[in-house]
C-alpha cells in the first residue's frame, strides 16, 4: 500500500502542470478591442466555449476589425468574397509560414477560387512533400504495406473545409476568416496540436459569384427596405442556386470541378463543408440508408467525428448541438461525395442562420425534444445573432481538428486500408473485375464525352490493344475499359450500378436516379471474369478522347445517323448554314440500314466532314440522295422566358444549351405579356419557376424586374445582379 503522502505529492504534481499549462495559456496576450466586441454582439452567452470567447493578439497578423472594419460575426456586417479572399491573403502574408494562399480556379463569371492551407512552418516549407505522402497512401499498387507503415508515422492528414456554396447561408465564409487567423496565431496546446499535426485546407467561397450577388442585395435591401421592399436573391452562380450542391456527378459546374481538383492533386483525408439550415448545429452522419459502395469505415468515421462535435460542445452546456436526424447519406450528388468516391470522408454541418441581423429563434417540439441523438436539444426560445452562428461552429471545427490531430494516425490509417480494399475488390470472388465501355457503341460521341467526364474525376481508363474474350464480353480493339483493381473503382462502383433502395423505407433525402448507363445512354458491361485484368490493354492517353468521326465512302450527299448523340444537337448549330434535311422513314444506303431521323445532307461534304470528325460523328457519302420522304431540319428561334420568383430549374436548361451551342433570347416572364411572340420565336421554352405560367404572366412575374414586389413599374429598380452605379 503506497503512503498517503505519495498521493498528495501526486496531485500537487498535477495541479502544478495544469497551472504550467493555464500560465503558457494566459501568456499570450488577447486583443482587447476584438474580444470586447465578441462579447458585446453574442447574443446569448451560452453560445460560447472557451475557445472563441477571445482573440489573441499579433503584432504582424491583422485581425479582421482591422483590415475590414468590424469583427467576425459583427451584426448588420457581410463581407464581398473578393474582401474575404483579400484577408487571407494578409493573413498568409503575414504568418511568418504558417500559411500559404492560391487559386484553385475560375468561376463562371471570371472571379476567383481560392485555397488556404494552415500548418506549421516545417509542414508549409515541405507542403508538396506532405501531398507525396498522401499520394502514396491513396495507391496500394504503387505503395508497399511497409511503406505504408512508415508513412503512417510521417504523413499528416489535411482537412478541407469549404463553405459559402449556398449563397444566403452567410455565416460559414466570415468565420473562416476568423478560424484562418486563429490557427495562425493562437498558442494554445489545442492550436499548437491542429497547427503541428493536421494540414488545414480553407476554400471560404465556394460559390464567389453568388457571394457577391447575396452580399451586394442585403446592403441594397438595408438601404431601399423602408421605401421600395426586398429585392430577392435571384441568381447565385451563372446558372443554379441551391442546386449547385447536386453536381458531384454531373461535373458542369466551375466550382465543383475545382473542388475535384484539389481532391484528386491533394487527396484531402477529410472534406467537410458548411451550410445553414438547422436548429442550432447539426453535425452530419444521415440516418440511413448509406450509399452501398460506402466504404463502412466511412460510416463509422462520420458518427466518431459528430459524436466528439456533440460530445465536445455538450460538455461546455452549448445547447443545441445533435446528429443522425437529418440527411440520410443515400445519394452521392453532393459535393462532399466528392471525398466519398476516393475513398476519404465528407461530412457537414448545417448552423441556425448567421443573419447578419439578430432575430429571436423558436423551434417547434420536434426540434427541442431531448433524444439520443440530441441530449442537449435546442432551447425553446433564443436570442440569435451572428456571433452565435461564429461561436458555434468555430467551436466545434476546432473540436473536430483537434480530434483529428489527435488521432492522425487513425485517420490516416483508415485512409490507406480504404484504398486497398478498394484495390483489392477487383480481384476478390464475387466481385467486379472490370468495365467496358464498347468505344463503337450506338451513341459513340455519348460514350467518348462521358469516359472524359469521369476521367476528370480520377477514374483511370485503359483501352483495349487486341480483340479477346472476357466471360460474354466481346472486347474489340479500342474499347475502354476501367480496371475494377484501382483504388478509385469506387467511383465505378458509385455511378455504374443500379440502385437498391428497399421500399419499405422513406423516401431518400434526396429522391433521384443515378445510373449512369441509364443517364448518358450507355452500354456499360460488367465483368466479373478475372482475367480481363491480364488481357492486352494499355492506359488510356492523357488528351480527351474524341469518338472516331468523319465520312466514309464517296459522293457529295452525307447521310449521319440518328444516334441519339448530344453531339448532334452541336454539329447542327455549328453548321448553321447547311441546309439539312431529316428522314422520315427508315431506308438503306451505303450499304446500311438507316432508321427515321436520319440526316441527309447535300452537296456540302467539305465542312461537314470536319465537323463530323471534331464531334466524333459518322456520316456515310453517298453519290445521290435516297428516295425517302424528308423534311427540312430548319434551326427554331428559341424564346427563353425565366420566372421572377425561381431561376433554380431553368438555370440547367441554360446551362445544357450553352454547353451543347444552342442559342436562343433570354429574358423574363413579364415580357410575355407584350405579345407578338410568333414573329420572334418559333418555340418558347419556359421551364419551371416556382408558379403556374398564367399567373406568372397576369401578374406581372410576381413583382417583375427581380423586384420581389417592389413598388413602381415592372423593371424600373435597379438590380444587385446586374452592375450598376449603386
């Protein structure tokens, strides 16, 4: 039995290392003026942790209220994406290499993308080195299990945390600024810990041109309110609003390819990104039913990290923090299904509102019920303000990047085993050892754009180099093939496979078809023969794959099948000039069987046969035209009419014309009541806006000119969207 003394000796021992500790804390010394304003704008003080009740001070690292004027979470303050941009790259500037800054990308309408990565000095001074160890763990075929092993030790995970997609959601771009300057700054063990073990990657806008579409209608709105109503926020990026979260397979969007970039150059071991749309922070994890090709790691991976998120902030009495019951995790649209599909892991949170104005919050029973998933629920009434949203979130990323630093070697080992069990299923019984994409398939062009598409999003392809057999597949040279023994096959099996979703469950949070055969009218067949891995094949080259395309045969007259190609729509346009005829019968001619729809096209084979060959299409030469009944494929006047009130549906139908060369007249619905149409247009095309068409027209587009039922004529008030002297 030891002697009491021993114990008492023991826990001086430990109260003199905490009071080590707090004095290391207290040394560093807080921005008065800063903290004094956190204080003065939270509106309730519950909504705080110990982590953000403060802000250190720097002689040499600006703080937001002295580049930009106010502090973070300020009420009645949002700041343009370009001021977001500008502060970071000062803090970059100035944090002695603890921060880097660059470009990922472009927008849709020429602003930037930007990245800021957040480490210690030694890591920021040997980032490429850090993004080789990743690389190494992201390919078992190129990494060895020792090697791995030590690079378990060496490696650090990087954290990506994005925000700003959804425009109106405001919150998450102003703390990321303030979260930048922190993990630059602060000297605490917790920061030190992230700083020292984790590679912090920040993309604050996600979406910069509706940023500054959002920003740009608050200010108008705070200023006009009073004498002439809301104007709404009726565009965010050039094309989509709250759907441009829905782009993780399709690709269309510059952001979401941006955001692909930085996963497939970096392999980021987390992505996480931040919304707003629950009571008063929800911490991702779905309730099921998972996507099936989910690695279940990934499962268990989303409920640590929340569970720590609520675990963490319920123990600190900040109500409100909960996870399972919201989002199921079923659909892989997302963006943060970008991470999903190689093989790292995507998680969200979704925060009450920023604002920026504060308000009063009430959640209704359902929301304030204590259940297992929410043991400290939300409260029935709050004040809620800006810097509640800040303290919130803030606190809990910290939470989480602490978590992680934490447990690096974990996560990092996940990462690795993720890979090679990916890797290895293309080979196991049972399984998927290869696809093939037959390159001379019926909508061929259809074919080559999609194997580009999903090149772009890190599948590898290999093309066949000799006829063979695998299992019923008949290989011909040129085909595609998408080996099922890489690690990203996930994708394959993500996109390729139908879906099984019992009907005995709710609908999916998100109620939509993936397959990809079915979407892009492709034959995609499975293999499940081992041996097609060792048949003659060799990776496909770096440069986009064009269908093989021209004309064959000789004769002025060019006959192109009706593939069902979207290319077609393309070479139409582009040949504008041309005239064209469109069969309506089906008939045989050079040699082949044609079916109704096929084109005919006289005496114009030069431009044509290139066009044919840039698209990827086929035409067939033939000396005379057949004697089948046509009529001419003339080029419609195209109307394009948005609703005032929705540009979320009509944003893809534009995005698909201008992606195919479709042109066509683009204005509002208050136009239709001028008449006259038939002299302009030959079709109007009038998508989806939220309301019926006849009351949109009657009534003036529900307030007209983007007025959101300003007073004054239709169209009279000047719009953020639109540059103007204001």
């Amino acid at each position: 039995m030891r002697h009491p003394l021993s114990r008492t000796s023991w826990l001086a021992a430990a109260l003199a290392a905490v009071a080590t500790t707090a004095g290391a804390q207290s040394a560093q010394p807080v921005d008065p003026e800063y903290t004094a304003k956190i204080k003065e704008y939270l509106s309730d003080a519950r909504i705080s942790t110990e982590l953000v009740d403060h802000l250190p001070a720097s002689a040499t690292v600006p703080t937001p209220l002295k580049l930009l004027g106010h502090i973070v979470g300020q009420n009645g303050e949002l700041d343009h994406a370009a001021d977001i941009h500008r502060y970071l790259k000062a803090v970059a500037d100035a944090s002695n290499g603890r921060a880097k800054l660059w470009t990922i990308g472009k927008t849709e309408e020429g602003r930037d993308l930007v990245l800021m990565a957040i480490a210690d000095e030694q890591t920021i001074a040997k980032l490429d080195q850090y993004k080789g160890f990743l690389k190494a763990l992201t390919d078992p075929r190129k990494t060895t299990e020792a090697q791995a092993q030590q690079l378990l030790g060496t490696a650090k995970p990087i954290y990506y945390i994005t925000s700003g997609m959804h425009s109106p959601e405001s919150g998450g771009p102003e703390m990321l600024m303030e979260l930048a300057y922190r993990l630059v700054v602060e000297e605490t063990p917790l920061v030190q810990n992230v700083r020292n073990n984790v590679i912090t990657f920040i993309t604050p806008v996600i979406e910069v041109d509706g940023r500054e579409k959002m920003v740009d209608t608050y200010y108008w709105n705070k200023a006009n309110r009073a004498t002439v109503g809301n104007l709404p926020l009726m565009y965010w990026g050039k094309y989509v609003q709250h759907d441009n979260n829905r782009d993780g397979m399709g690709q269309f969007l510059e952001l979401t390819k941006a955001v692909t970039r930085v996963q497939n150059e970096w392999t980021p071991t987390i992505m996480h990104d931040l919304h707003e749309a629950q009571t008063y922070l929800y911490s991702s994890t779905g309730t099921g039913p998972y996507n099936d090709a989910l690695d279940p790691v990934v499962v268990d991976e989303w409920w640590i990290l929340a569970k720590n998120d609520v675990m963490e902030m319920t123990k600190r009495g900040v109500p409100g923090v909960w996870t399972y019951g919201f989002y199921d995790g079923w659909v892989p649209n997302y963006m943060f299904f970008i991470a999903h599909s190689h093989n790292a892991t995507g998680r969200f949170y979704e925060v009450q509102s920023y604002g920026p104005d504060p308000y009063v919050v009430k959640p209704g029973a359902t929301t304030t019920s204590r259940e297992w998933f929410r043991p400290n629920p939300p409260l029935d009434s709050i004040n809620w303000g800006p810097r509640a949203n800040t303290n919130i979130q803030e606190s809990a990323i910290l939470f989480s990047l602490d978590h992680v630093a934490k447990n690096k070697h974990t996560y990092l080992e996940n990462y690795w085993l993720k890979n090679k069990r990916a890797a290895a299923k293309g080979r196991a019984a049972g399984q998927i050892a290869a696809w093939v994409i037959p390159a001379d398939q019926h909508a061929k062009a259809n074919a080559a754009e999609a194997v580009n598409d999903l090149r772009t999003q890190g599948l590898e392809f290999h093309v066949a180099t000799s006829a063979f057999q695998a299992g019923k597949v008949s290989v011909k040279p040129g085909d595609y093939i998408v080996r099922g023994d890489q690690p990203y096959r996930t994708i394959a099996d993500m996109y390729f496979s139908l879906q099984n979703f019992s009907p005995t469950n709710p609908s999916p949070y998100d109620d939509t078809g993936w397959t990809f055969p079915l979407m892009r009218n492709l034959t995609i067949a499975e293999v499940t023969e081992k041996g097609i891995l060792d048949a003659p094949m060799s990776p496909l080259p770096a440069a986009p794959v064009v269908a093989a395309g021209g004309v064959t045969g000789k004769g002025n007259t060019v006959i192109v099948e009706n593939t069902s190609d979207n290319n077609l729509v393309t070479f139409r346009y582009k040949l504008r000039n041309v005239k064209m005829e469109a069969a309506e019968d089906a008939f045989d001619a050079a040699g082949r069987h044609f079916a109704p729809g096929a084109i005919i096209i006289r005496g114009s084979r030069g431009p044509v046969e290139a066009e044919l060959k840039r698209l990827g299409l086929s035409g067939y030469a033939v000396s005379s035209a057949p004697n089948v009944k046509t009529h001419a494929l003339d080029l419609p006047r195209i109307g394009y009419v948005h609703s005032w009130t929705r540009t979320q549906d009509e944003g893809w139908w534009r995005a698909a014309f201008d992606h195919y060369g479709v042109p066509y007249d683009y204005f509002g619905e208050d136009k239709l009541k001028a008449g006259n149409l038939r002299a302009k247009y030959d079709v109007i095309v009038y998508p989806y806006g939220g309301t019926p068409l006849g009351q949109q027209a009657a009534g003036g587009g529900g307030g007209g000119g983007g007025r959101g039922g300003a007073a004054g004529p239709v169209g009279t008030q000047a719009v953020p969207y639109r540059h103007t002297a204001q």
